[in-house]
C-alpha cells in the first residue's frame, strides 16, 4: 500500500450558522481543517496509508484537532506535541452574488512558531511514496520556509514524489514573498497544482484571453500556463483547477492536466455546481489525483477521478472530503444524477 505525507497547519473552524453574517450571528459552529490536513483525510477514505504532520499544543483542544484525523485513519502518530496555540479561521459562507468571506486568527500558532528540530524528517519519510504540501504553509513564516524545504530535501533523499498546490494567500504573505519562497521549494517539487489565479500571483504566469470574474476561461491560455511552469522548474506534471463562478452558489468545475514527458493535456469534463460549501473544493482535487498518480492512472482518467472527487466535496459540509473511492468513480463514469442509494 502507498503511503503519503502531507505536512502543514490544523486549524479550528469556526462559522455562522447556515448563511448568517459575522456580525449577526451569536452561535457559531466547531469544525477543523486545514489544507495538507484535508488531503489526508481523502487519501485515507480511499483507502491509502495517508500520514499528517504538524505541531500542536499537548492541551485539549490540540488533542482534539488530532483526534479529528484519527477518526477518519489518518496516521498522527508523527504530530508534534508543544506550543501554545491552535490556529483558528473564520469562515462566512456566501450566498448567491454575495461572496464567502475568510478571516485568519493563526498568529503565534504552534506550527508557526515551530523550529527546524521539531521534526525528524529522516525518519518520518522511512517508507514513504509520496509528500504533499501547499503555499499556505511556507507564508506561515521564514522558520516554517526552513522546515518545508528540509521536507522536502529529506523526501527526495528518500526516493519520494513530491506535490504542491501553490494556493496563493494575500492575506498571510505579499507576492515578492511568495516568489522568492516558492522558487526555492518548487525546485523539489513533481507535481505542481494552481488555479486560474495561483500562477498569476506567485509567479507573474498568466493564461491569456481569461476573465474569472466574467467566468470566461481560455483552454489555450492554460495550456501555456501549464507548459511555462514545466518548463521553468521541471515539474513532471501540472495541474490546473478551472472555476468559472456564475455566483456563491453555482460555479462550473473541471480541471486540465498536463505531462511534460508525453507533452499531453487533457481537460476532463466540466460540473455544473450547486455548492453547499465550497471550503476544502481545492483540496479535494488534490487528493483525488495524488490517488490517481500513485494507483497508476493514465493522465486522462487522472484528472477525471480528481475534478469528480473535488465536485463531490462541494456537496458536504467542513473542510474534509468524506466520499469514497466507489462514490468518485461512479460520478467520474458519468453518472451524477443524485438518485437515492436504495
């Protein structure tokens, strides 16, 4: 069985119930998640040996954003124990021409303020196939740049793949920042995943012909997109989440991806979405093609598996991704009709 590591931060999710706004609500509901955190959770409902790595304060609270892994099977035996704080983000839900709003409260977290000997990566990758991180993490501080690049120099001496989602935040690192660390770390890395905008902000690489906001993508540009990031840093394949946004609501959803080797691209189909919550929708891709890579998928069933995975995930509530592999594949064959299970 393949195992995987995915490393960065577990957060407390706190959000208004159903679509209220911050400022009208009193009550507020109590989930965890995190980006590296939900990807776990999604190879290991497939049923791989999926590993998470972080630091977390050895209180209650620490105890249960573990436990929150743990019932799910992900292995947490390597997560660092200390600190003082679990970071939390606030999440408010859109609603029809009304965006999602994110606000981050993570400052001083336990894995923020994490060192470079917190983690025995050595030891941690003794076995494994493949690590995973993302962009968010390494914008957490310089120390925790230092920490994903001996990640990823210790998964490489290993024999590991390594995959990242670029997943650019303005709101915890400026883009010259986000540059300058991505273009070490990227140097390590196998298999990049963006979106419309990631290769935009961290790296100045824009699809042409494309408006977001309008919901108007351009596949050639992509393509381009994905052909310029192989090129400058040698990545094996590329990714590229595609989101046209009509509203909170309805989003169209589908995905290319690119192998440099063969020079092929494929874009799978395209999902007309009504979105429950959109939260974790990135991540979900993720692990449904890292499942796909590492069960030997050819590039055109690979991102299908990946963008039906993620259009489930629009469907259920959190940040964690709880289909199965049987639930992909059947939407992914062509059957989303939604008809009751008997």
């Amino acid at each position: 069985m393949a195992k995987i590591v995915t490393f960065g931060e577990l957060m407390i999710r706190l959000q208004p119930y159903n679509y209220e706004r911050f400022v009208q609500a009193d009550h507020l509901e109590f989930s965890f998640g995190g980006g590296e955190a939900n990807v776990a959770v999604s190879l290991a409902n497939y049923g791989l040996d999926a590993a998470f790595v972080t630091k977390l304060p050895a209180h209650a609270i620490g105890q249960a954003a573990v436990n929150s892994l743990r019932r799910y099977g992900v292995d947490t035996s390597m997560i660092v124990r200390g600190g003082d704080r679990v970071g939390i983000y606030f999440n408010e839900k859109g609603a029809a021409q009304r965006g999602s709003v994110c606000i981050y409260d993570r400052a001083h977290s336990a894995i923020q303020e994490a060192a470079t000997t917190d983690f025995n990566w050595g030891t941690i990758f003794e076995g494994v196939d493949w690590f995973h991180f993302t962009g968010i993490t390494p914008a957490l501080g310089p120390n925790v740049v230092d920490i994903c690049r001996e990640a990823c120099k210790a998964a490489k001496a290993k024999g590991g793949k390594i995959s990242c989602d670029l997943n650019y935040r303005g709101k915890l690192w400026t883009r010259d920042q986000a540059r300058e660390a991505m273009t070490d770390l990227c140097q390590y890395v196998d298999v990049c995943i963006s979106n419309e905008e990631d290769a935009k902000d961290v790296f100045g690489i824009e699809a042409e012909a494309t408006d977001i906001t309008a919901g108007s993508l351009n596949h050639e540009g992509y393509k381009s997109v994905a052909k310029q990031l192989a090129g400058r840093f040698g990545f094996e394949k590329v990714a590229i989440t595609l989101r046209e946004s009509h509203s909170a609501f309805d989003n169209g959803w589908s995905a290319m991806l690119y192998d440099a080797a063969s020079g092929e691209y494929c874009f799978s189909k395209k999902y007309d979405l009504h979105i429950i919550d959109r939260v974790g929708g990135g991540d979900s891709f993720g692990g449904g093609l890292i499942y796909s890579l590492l069960t030997g998928k050819n590039t055109q069933a690979a991102v299908e598996f990946a963008v039906a995975a993620s259009a489930l995930k629009h469907s259920i509530e959190g940040d964690y991704n709880m289909v199965t592999v049987a639930e992909v594949k059947k939407l992914a064959g062509g059957d989303g009709s939604g008809r009751i299970q008997r």
